[in-house]
C-alpha cells in the first residue's frame, strides 16, 4: 500500500476527494473559511458516483476523529507554550483557543475525510466501472 500518492488513504485525506476515484470533491466549495457552506457535500461523487451520505448520520462518527485531533493538537501547542512560558495559564489558554478557533473548518473537514476513508478503498477502475453501470441502465430502459 502506497503511503502518499494516487491510491494512497493519505492522498484522499489530505486533499478532501473521494476516497474511490480519488477524482471528485468530498465537499461543494473548496474553501473551507466560507462558513456558510462549510459542512456542504455533495451526496454522489460527481466523477464515479461513490454514495457520500451513506446513511443519516453517517458522520456522527467524524466527531471521535475530530476529537482525537483536537486533542493531540492540544498536546503540541501546550508543550510548545510551556517550553517558552512554564506552566503559566494565560499563555496556554490563550495559544490553544487560537490555534482551535482558526483551525476549526480544518478539522471539521479533515475528521469527514478520514472517516469516509475508513469505509471506502481506492478503486483505480471507478470510473470505467461508472460509464459501465450507466450504459447498463441505459440499455435495461430500452
């Protein structure tokens, strides 16, 4: 298994595509700071036509990834603070809100991503499979 790179879980993670093709976005706008649709996906791949909505609430389970991310981003910004500052709070709550508030849309769309991954492989023939499928029915409505 690749570690970085087409076919890769990393590859879909990291730029928010579908986790199938690896080809479409997993969320309508790209920008994740326009927070009137920040949490907007679409509900088919638009380029292999991979179910994003699997059920209702499918994403109920993105909130343990992004609370494990929160939570190791804590860890990193509290030791950075307290090797600069000690064990002063001010200091550290005032880095860690910072970083949270700012990195919020990041997490929120990142934490999707891994747990959409964690359901779905790379499928290198996605596409022709979806040209596939819908000739198929194509055909059956003759």
């Amino acid at each position: 298994m690749k570690l970085i790179g087409k076919g890769s879980k990393l590859n879909s993670i990291f730029r928010l595509k579908c986790p199938r093709c690896q080809k479409g976005n997993l969320f309508l706008n790209r920008n994740p700071y326009n927070f009137n649709i920040l949490d907007k996906m679409p509900h088919y791949c638009s380029e292999c036509g991979e179910d994003l909505q699997r059920e209702v609430g499918f994403y109920y389970g993105a909130m343990m990834v992004s609370h494990a991310t929160t939570t190791l981003i804590a860890v990193v910004v509290h030791f950075t603070v307290f090797h600069f500052y000690g064990w002063e709070i001010a200091p550290n709550l005032i880095a860690l809100l910072s970083v949270l508030v700012v990195m919020m849309p990041v997490i929120f769309r990142t934490s999707r991503a891994i747990w959409i991954n964690m359901f779905s492989k790379y499928d290198p023939n996605a596409l022709v499979n979806k040209i596939n499928r819908s000739n198929a029915k194509r055909d059956y409505h003759r």
